[in-house]
C-alpha cells in the first residue's frame, strides 16, 4: 500500500496540473518576507491588537482575540465560562479532533450532534436530541463555507440559559439574509490554517460584541504566553515552502516534496512544523496550551484582510460556475440545496456534495485532486486516537456516519483563472456521475 501511495505521489510531481486544498497567499515582495521574518524573536503585540481590529470589522461590530490555533480560543473561552466537570458541551459529530480536546481539557463532556444533510453543519433538531440539564454551551458548526441553521438555534436558544459559540473555522464571510455568520452567537472561533478560508498557515480569532466578556477574556489573555522562538521559526520555514510551491491551490510538485518530507520527518523523528501535539487526548507538547498567535502571523494576516474582497469574489463566481456546469450536465440533484437557498450568501472554502459512489468517485479524481485531504469521511478527523478516546458513541451521529464516505470536496481558489481551468478538467468527471 505504502509504495502504490508513493508511485502515485510520483506520478503527479510530473503532472502540470494538480489541485489541493492549501489556500493560496497574496504575493509577497522579498524585502516584505525579510521584514516579517524579522519580527518573529519580538513581541509586537502592537500587530496582534491591529491585526484584532481589522478582522473584526471583516465580521461585525465586536472584538476579538488572536491564538496560535481556534481551538485554544475556545479553551479560554470555556475556562472563563467557568465550564468543568458535570458540564456537557454540544458540538457537531463531523469535527476535528482539536475540538472535542478542547472541551475535554477543561473536565467537561463533549456531547456530537448530528449533521445537516443540506448544510453539512449544525441543525437544530441535531441539537435538540442532545440537550440536557447539564448542557452549559453548543458550539454550532458553519461548514465549507455553507452557514448552518444558526438563526434558528440562536432563536430556539433565546430563553435558555445556554452560551452559543459559532465554530468559523471553515467559514468566513458567508451570510444570511445579509447578516454574517460568527455575529449570531454569543462568540465565535475563526481558524487560519492553511486549509482555511483565510491562510495564515495556522491561528486563530476568538470574537464577540459581548464587552464585559471581551474584556475578561482580555485580562487573562494578557498573561498567556507565546510559542517558542524555536518554534515559531519552523513555522515560518513551512510557511516560506508552501508560499514558494503551493501558489493557488496547483502545486503537483509541492505536494509530492511536502508528502517526502513528512515522510522523513517520521522516519527521523523530526519535529514537525504544526500543532499537532493535541490530536489526540493526551497533552505532552513542546509549546503552551493555550499559546498567543505569533505576531509575525499578524502581520501576514494584514495582507491577506487587503485582498479578502477580491478572493471572496474569485470564490463566489466559481461557486456559481459549478452549479451551472452541474445544471447543464443534468446532475443537479447531487447539490446540496443550501447552494440553491436564496437566504444564504455563501463564500465557498470548499466545493461540497455527496455521491453513493463517493469512494469510486474519489479514486478517479486522485490525480486531478487531493482527495486524501477530503474533510469529514468519519466523524472527528485528524486524530491519533480511537474515536471512543473522544467520547464518541458509534452510531450516536447518523447522518455524519452515513454522509462521510458519500462525501466529495473540490477545491477553491482565490484566483478566477484557476478556477477556471479546474472547472474545465472537471466537466469529464461530471459526465460520469449522469
């Protein structure tokens, strides 16, 4: 099995064309690089504070915070909602095993929901099979850029005594009826991992427009502390690599340099670059928990908020395309009907649909795209544990069980002309789901 995923690995870095789901960055002169490389041994906190204000106005009329991952948001934030022990958290079946970490970390019970077939998020009705007395928050999950049914649930939520949390990790910008996603809630996490909407390589924002919380959260956060210089310098080596190959979403080359060198990084006990020390539920890690967002991020993420508009527009189109490529191969009934929702203003991170054939389906995209990397094939991806070291119950989340392997994600880019081309490639594929 190993050498057939290494003779494909191989056939693609001569490939001209392969697409991947690690979003694009803007382009950066070499003196910019050398002038943000520069800031990675200070502590410029004055970027974390600018770089806050300008993603919040991107979002809303409230505040936010910066982290070294959205999870470690999210861990703060229940530790300041004094959530323990006896205390349930509701979050969604098909979700990343940092976040159920995260709640486990504080002594409380992660309790899944089931998914939305039209949403791929949260629904209400999921919720409301999972809500107890000890419900203290739910986490409502807004995917692949698709905002869930999160005005209902805030609304179902109205005389309770229950905290809202918008999960923004794969959402930013979406809407409905003119009102973005994260401002529903009474807070809500964004993530900048490169696979986000927003690629920084990693970190993460928690917001809110409550001020008392903001403000409390702000005191302790004063006190977290920052990532290792160390680390901090692997980071930027790997955002340096994939900046250099992974240039809108095509790099058949960078992909197979990038699988060598986890290859060798396991093979030599190499440390890697990410975060990835609480993918399971044990918590032996080299760097703080939770951590502040390197400033040199910031400073990366302040280019990328300049060019939000234009990418979300680059994004949008595309999304149009496809439903129009999908109409006219007369396959319409595979889309999700949130893409047909009038509601919903979508800012598509992902391309998303489900087929009964997905896992044939995937086999012949894999060399046209990265299908290792499709999200939510089970319930809690990316984890080095047993589901059940999560507390999940096999059979608990239905539909998330049921859809995940039905499921085909396509990329999206942030320029117009690569989605074009991936659009063409795609039209042979599509002919043979009619």
């Amino acid at each position: 099995m190993f050498f057939l995923r290494l003779l494909r690995y191989f056939y693609i870095f001569f490939k001209r064309h392969f697409f991947i789901f690690v979003s694009g960055n803007s382009d950066f002169s070499k003196m910019k690089l050398n002038s943000i490389y520069k800031e990675i041994s200070l502590d410029n906190s004055y970027l974390n504070e600018e770089f806050e204000n300008k993603f919040s106005k991107l979002i809303g009329s409230g505040k936010s915070l910066t982290y070294a991952a959205a999870r470690m948001g999210l861990y703060h934030l229940l530790k300041e909602l004094g959530i323990g022990k006896n205390d349930e958290v509701i979050l969604l079946g098909s979700t990343c095993s940092v976040m159920p970490n995260a709640i486990i970390r504080t002594g409380a019970t992660p309790i899944y929901s089931d998914v939305d077939k039209e949403t791929f998020g949260s629904s209400l009705s999921g919720i409301k099979n999972c809500i107890s007395k000890n419900t203290k928050v739910i986490i409502a999950q807004h995917s692949y850029g698709i905002p869930c049914e999160i005005d209902k649930i805030k609304d179902f939520l109205k005389d309770k005594n229950i905290f809202l949390v918008e999960d923004c990790a794969l959402t930013v910008g979406s809407k409905i009826k003119n009102k973005n996603v994260g401002t529903f809630g009474d807070a809500a996490i964004f993530s900048f991992d490169h696979t986000k909407p927003i690629n920084l390589f990693m970190g993460g924002v928690l917001y809110t427009e409550n001020v008392q919380l903001f403000e409390k959260l702000k005191n302790s956060w004063k006190k977290i502390e920052n990532i290792p210089v160390y680390r901090q310098k692997k980071i930027w080596k790997e955002f340096i690599f994939e900046n250099k190959f992974f240039r809108n979403n095509i790099a058949a080359k960078g992909f197979f340099i990038s699988k060598l060198r986890s290859f060798f990084r396991k093979i030599f006990f190499i440390k890697s670059p990410f975060l990835d020390d609480d993918f399971g539920t044990s918590y032996i890690s080299d760097y703080p928990y939770p951590a502040r967002m390197p400033s040199f991020l910031c400073s990366i993420g302040l280019e990328e908020i300049k060019n939000f508009k234009e990418f979300s527009e680059a994004k949008k189109v595309f999304l149009k395309n496809f439903i129009k490529l999908i109409k006219e191969s007369s396959i319409e009934d595979i889309l999700p009907k949130s893409y047909l929702n009038d509601r919903l203003d979508i800012i598509p991170s992902r391309i998303c649909f489900q087929i009964n054939n997905g896992s044939d389906f995937r086999k012949r995209l894999r060399f046209l795209i990265d299908v290792d990397s499709t999200w939510f094939l089970e319930p809690i991806i990316v984890r080095n544990e047993p589901l059940k070291n999560f507390l999940y119950n096999a059979g608990s989340c239905k539909n998330s069980e049921e859809i995940g392997p039905k499921m085909i994600n396509i990329p999206v880019s942030n320029s117009k002309h690569i989605n074009e081309l991936l659009l063409k490639k795609l039209k042979k594929f599509l002919f043979l789901l009619n």
